[in-house]
C-alpha cells in the first residue's frame, strides 16, 4: 500500500508539473495518450475489475448491476464540477484570479470524490484479489493513465485562470494524494472489519461504472468526427493489449 502511494503521487505530481513546461502549446502526442490510457482503462474494467466485483458477490448481480450504473451517472454528475478534466480538458475558466473561487473549489471537490473512490480498487486487494493468482499491479497501471493526463490538465486549467503557480502546485499535490486517501480508508475499512470484504464489491461497481463512463467519454471526444481512424485505433488496439498484458503478468 505504501509502494502504491509513492507511485501515485510521484508520478501524478510529475505529469502535473510538466504543464508549467508545455503550457497551452499544442502537443502532438496528448490526444494518443488520452486515447492509449482510455483503452486502457475501459479493457482493465472489462477483463479484471468486473469480473472480480461479480466473484465477490454472486448472488446480488442485478443489485451489482445497479451500482455499476450508478456509477456512470455519478461521473456524469461530477463532471459537471469537474469540467471534464478526468478525461483531459484544458479549458482555463474566467474565475477573476481568486484561488479559492466556487469555480476551482467545485472542480477540486469533483476530482477528489473520483479519486477517493478509484484509490479503493487498490487499498485492500486481498478482497478484491484473494482468489487469484496475482495483485493490483494493472489496476494501478490504469489509474496512473488516467491520472496523468487529469494532473497535467488541472494544473495546467489553474494557472492559466489563477495565475499563480504555487497555487497550482497546491491544487496539484492535493489532487495526487486524494488515491492515496482512498487506499487507506478501504485498508482500515477492511481491516476493522466496519465493512464485510464481499459488501466492498458495490463500492467497486460504483468505480468500475465511473471507469466505463471515463473511457467511452475518451473514445467520442478524441474521434469527434465519429470515423475510424487508423492511426487512433491502432493505438486503442495497443491500450487494450497492454491490459491484457499486465493482467497476465502481474
């Protein structure tokens, strides 16, 4: 658990730090990462998380079904505080350089109730990966894909509108350690035994549908055009087989 805090917040403050390098340039190579990382993302959903959040509770699938629902709408709802930034917008907003403005508070607390709940799928994998053979390894794998891109977007959106780096990086390192707290919270949530490890399985479904909602969202915005394009789907292709990937090595 410790290692997976590091990681998170080592590289999600990294990517976040290289909006101060990058700025509002036009990056060639930020829409294929969004594209590889929402690939990602949606196979990990797919091939690992689901089926384990229906391992741990097969008798309630339509209940599990709901959830899974919940949580799409849920990021839906999100997004509107969050402005879209878990899948990479970059929209600075025209909020009069306050730093603690409603505006930058709404999108800090939508960022936040996301990655409180994604840092969970990895806080207490033996729950979640008790009958299998390996760990967490490519869920965090995803999280870092989706995360990366949002950190660089974030800093990037508050200082363009605030105008003030150390108030981004504030922003930024609060953003990074939000999974981290989520990881926690599920540990001793499990380890107190305040929440059976089979009932943690909705709280899965939540995230897994919060995943699904993230990813396709990806897919339609990267591709506004709605055509196939070689270049992009190739990319996609590659996402999807690196999940499957890790999922087999770790």
């Amino acid at each position: 658990m410790i290692i997976n805090s590091i990681i998170l917040i080592f590289f999600t403050v990294g990517a976040g730090l290289t909006a101060f390098y990058f700025g509002k340039k036009k990056l060639s190579f930020y829409k294929p990462a969004l594209t590889f990382g929402g690939a990602y993302l949606f196979s990990i959903t797919i091939t690992h998380i689901l089926p384990q959040v229906y391992y741990l509770k097969k008798e309630a699938s339509l209940t599990l079904g709901i959830f899974i629902l919940g949580g799409f709408f849920l990021q839906l709802l999100l997004e509107n505080l969050s402005h879209g930034i878990e899948h990479g917008h970059r929209h600075a907003f025209d909020i009069e350089s306050k730093p603690f403005h409603p505006t930058a508070i709404a999108l800090m607390v939508g960022l936040c109730i996301h990655s409180i709940l994604e840092g969970t799928l990895i806080g207490h994998p033996y729950t979640i990966y008790h009958h299998h053979n390996h760990g967490d390894g490519s869920v965090l794998i995803g999280i870092l894909l989706h995360k990366m891109p949002a950190a660089f977007a974030l800093t990037l959106v508050i200082w363009e509108s605030i105008k003030n780096m150390k108030i981004a990086i504030i922003y930024l390192v609060i953003f990074s350690i939000m999974s981290p707290i989520g990881m926690i919270a599920e540990y001793f949530m499990g380890k107190m035994e305040l929440i059976a490890p089979e009932n943690m399985s909705y709280i899965y479904a939540l995230v897994s549908g919060s995943f699904l909602q993230i990813s396709t969202t990806i897919f339609y915005e990267t591709s506004p055009e709605h055509k196939i394009n070689p270049t992009r789907f190739g990319i996609a292709i590659a996402g999807a087989a690196l999940a499957i990937l890790t999922e087999m090595i770790f």
